[in-house]
C-alpha cells in the first residue's frame, strides 16, 4: 500500500503540467493587453462632415457631463446624431 505524503506528486500528479499551461497562457495572453498607441489621434476628424460642422456651429466638445458631473464621451454629437 502507498503511504501518502502531503505536497508529493502522488497528491498533485498534474502540477508541473499545470504550471507549463499556466506559463504558456500568459506568455500567449501578453499581446493582447493592449500596451499599445491608439489607432486613431484624437485630433482626427470623426466623420467626414466634422470640419464643416465645426465651421458652422463651432468645434464640437469630446466629452460632456451626465447630470452627476461625471464626464461622458459625447458620441451622439461628434458622430452626427442630434
């Protein structure tokens, strides 16, 4: 009969595999965190109407407050919605 020992391979026979998966899956998850420039600046334009939009009514603001104070992208606006 085996006589069982704690923290032996007989308790955790999958463990130097488990560690080697565990190593590859962040070595493989390490380029998707997003450590990386934006794809667009933010001095581009939105759309392809934005600079006659700002010529007309003014720039359009990025952001604007939600009635808490907090800032929120202002989409609606900046992508042409009313």
């Amino acid at each position: 009969m085996h006589r069982f020992v704690p923290g032996s391979q007989a308790e955790r026979p999958y463990s130097s595999h488990m560690r080697w998966s565990l190593l590859l899956l962040c070595l493989t998850s390490l380029p998707m965190t997003g450590c990386h420039r934006s794809l667009f600046s933010e001095d581009l334009p939105r759309h392809q109407f934005e600079d006659y939009d700002a010529s007309r009514t003014g720039p359009i603001p990025a952001e604007e407050t939600d009635e808490f104070g907090h800032p929120k992208p202002n989409l609606r606006r900046r992508l042409g919605g009313s």
